[in-house]
C-alpha cells in the first residue's frame, strides 16, 4: 500500500487539522464538519494527480483548445462519520457515482472487545471502476476492512483509494495487511497510538458525534 500522508508537508491543512482538534472550536458542529470538508478537498486535489486522463477537444468562443480530463470514480463513505469527507471528495469529483454502507463497532459485553456491524450498503456496480473510500478516523483499521470485503460482491475495482483525516499507524499497518498492494491511503494526519478501547491519541475525539450530534449507544 503506497501511503501519502499530507501532513508531512506544512500547508494551510494544518489549520484545519488544529481546529478540528481544539475543544473550544468543536463546538461549533458546523465548523467541524467544514473543515472535514475542506480536508477532503485538499486530499482530492492530491489524489486527483495519480487519476489516468485523456484529451477532449473543448470549444471555445474563440477557437478550440485541448483539454485533459480524468474519469470520474466511485466515492463511498462509511455512515456517519464520513459524510463531511464525502461531501468534500465530491466538490472536486462533481460526476462521481456514489456509494454508501453503515459500518459501527459493536460492544457485547461492554469492554475493549468489539465486532463491526454492517447493515446497509448502497452502491452502483464496482468492476473495473476507480474507487474511494472514506471514513476520517481510521482507528483499528477493522471498520475499513469489513466494508471492503462487503463491497468485493459489488465489482473488483482496478484502483482503490482510501481517504481519511486522522489515522493511528497501527490502523495503517493493519490495513496494509488486508487491502490489495496497489491501494492509495490518502492521510491528512498520522498520530501516535491507540487507547485499550481502540481510540486514536491524541485524535480529536469521536468525529461522528461532533459532526451530527451524539447518538444512543447499540446494546
């Protein structure tokens, strides 16, 4: 897995990322769910440099010029949490297909030990097509792994890009591990470590609920 982490280099991503870290400014939810927006943004621009493009002759009130243009992928985002991300991706790729599957984590017995659930996906046909998935927080790398292998039946993509804004590097090892050699991680910011119950640290907190709200926990 070839991994481009954004963050590397000092840009303007740095003050999103602050905010959306700062508790005085999570708050605001809007705010939060701008600037995860304004992140995905950023990561489409970069992602959008390894896309394959082909020439399409653009007329113009004065002539006719050649334009370079890239196909369109399939942008697939793991609910809730990822909608934010989703929205971003698609201000840059306006004619993306989309796809959309639920993916949480599930405490049986109400400690450290946890199953993803899935419950529905909603996606157009994969085989062949570029396609990106987006969760911001990539913690474990377990949510991430079930959705790919759920969305397997739906096509073989010939490309997968995974984008996120905040990652542990035991996540990133995790999903080395699990996804196709030739897969694209496209990470805002790669922090330290993981507590017992799998939360990023430092991290920002849980990004579904500071986008939308906090939510009944599934028993």
């Amino acid at each position: 897995m070839k991994i481009h982490h954004i963050q590397s280099t000092n840009s303007v991503l740095n003050n999103f990322i602050a905010e959306l870290r700062d508790i005085t400014i999570q708050i605001d939810s809007m705010r939060f769910r701008r600037n995860i927006e304004r992140i995905g943004e950023i990561l489409s621009y970069e992602m959008s440099k390894t896309f394959d493009y082909k020439a399409k002759e653009v007329v113009t009130p004065l002539g006719k010029k050649d334009s370079f243009i890239s196909e369109q992928p399939v942008i697939c985002s793991i609910l809730r949490a990822g909608l934010p991300l989703h929205q971003g991706l698609l201000n840059y790729f306006d004619r993306a297909e989309n796809a959309f599957i639920s993916a949480y984590r599930h405490h049986p017995k109400n400690d450290t030990e946890f199953e993803i659930i899935t419950e529905y996906v909603a996606t157009p046909n994969l085989q062949d097509k570029t396609l990106i998935l987006a969760d911001p927080m990539l913690a474990t790398g377990r949510s991430l792994v079930s959705v790919y292998e759920i969305l397997k039946q739906y096509g073989a993509p010939k490309n997968i890009h995974i984008a996120s804004v905040i990652a542990a590097q035991e996540g990133i090892d995790y999903i080395a591990e699990k996804f196709p050699e030739n897969t694209h991680l496209w990470i805002a910011a790669i922090d330290e470590k993981l507590t017992e119950k799998g939360y990023i640290v430092p991290g920002l907190g849980d990004a579904g609920d500071l986008a939308y709200g906090s939510k009944l926990e599934v028993k």
